[in-house]
C-alpha cells in the first residue's frame, strides 16, 4: 500500500478495463491520498483515521472489492460509521464524490468506472438520507449524474443486466452504448465538475 504521507503523483498507468484487487488497492491508495490533501475533507479524515490508516486502507480495499469483484471480505457497518463523525454537511458529500469520480476515472475506463461510480452515488445518497433525515433533499448535481450514467427508460428490457450496486441491492442497470459516452459527458461537464 502506498504510504499515506506521499504525495498521489499521477497515475502511469493507463486506465484499467476491468476491476481486479490489485487496481482495487490502487484506487483506494490514489483516493485516500487525494482525500488527505484536500482542504475540507482532509482534516476530517485525518482527525479520525490518524494512526489508523494501515487498518482503514485494507478495509476500504475489500469494501470496493466487494462491490466490484463480488468478494465477501468486508466487515463494518458503514451508516454507523459515518453517523458518528460530527459537522458533516452536503458539501462533504459532494467534495468525497467529486474526488472520488476523479480518482476512478484516473483509474478505469469508462465502462468499469461506472461499476465504482453509480454505487457511491447510490451510498452517498443512503448515507444523506440517514444522517440528515428522510426530508432531506439530495443535491441536485447528484441527482444529475446519477441520472446521466443510468438513466431510467421504459418499454422492453433490451440492453439490461441485473448488477449488484449500493449496498448489495440489486437493480437494473441499463447498458447500452451510450453509456459510456453518458459517464464520460456526465463527470466532465462543468457545471457538474465544479458543483461536485
């Protein structure tokens, strides 16, 4: 695992087609890098995981892999953590996805990107709803590219498959060849960009 200290440096490798552990713990090094040395979430994170990273990375690690590879390694409950740490807001919540949709993007191609990126929306959601209440308004550029990457269509199920996202929900996730071009579109728009 890279040392939390270190600068994240830019990635040389190029984007990875598929998820696999070992890209896996190389996200979530570059993020947790990038997250440290961000002016609002790096105290935050600093404050609680100081000392602590060497047990946090791995966790995080099998949380991804979990979600992306299937695997069953993660152990936590991530509402109870996230409920605890005091003055969170929704710019919190956009800063982590902005940085996070970055990192995967650094990462992933377009299409294995989305299998990291519609279930941290779908997560920053729940996680909103449950700390800021069930009348809390989720942000409308979440809203936006969440919509973007998986838009809701009626008529026949052509071009669907059934994947895992969020916390183990299974949904219908539409695929079709826009898909790609609607991450890529929806991430780098600015005013989506800037808002995230």
């Amino acid at each position: 695992m890279l040392n939390p200290d270190q600068d994240a440096g830019v990635q040389s490798v190029p984007p990875h087609a598929l998820a696999d552990r070992e890209n896996i713990a190389a996200l979530v090094d570059a993020f947790y890098l990038n997250v440290r040395a961000d002016d609002l979430l790096g105290p935050i994170f600093t404050n609680r995981l100081d000392g602590h990273w060497d047990q946090h990375l791995p966790k995080m690690i099998d949380f991804w892999a979990g979600l992306a590879l299937r695997e069953k390694g993660y152990q936590g409950n991530l509402k109870a953590v996230h409920q605890v740490l005091p003055d969170l807001t929704p710019a919190h919540f956009n800063r982590w996805l902005k940085l996070f949709i970055d990192t995967v993007e650094s990462h992933y191609e377009p299409a294995a990107a989305i299998g990291f990126i519609e279930p941290a929306l779908r997560i920053a959601h729940s996680l909103q709803l449950s700390r800021f209440g069930w009348d809390f308004k989720i942000p409308a550029v979440q809203l936006e590219l969440l919509e973007q990457i998986n838009p809701r269509k009626t008529g026949e199920a052509e071009g669907r498959e059934v994947a895992t996202v969020g916390v183990g929900i299974a949904t219908a996730v539409n695929r079709t060849e826009d898909a790609d071009a609607a991450l890529v579109a929806a991430a780098t728009t600015a005013g989506l960009a800037t808002d995230l």
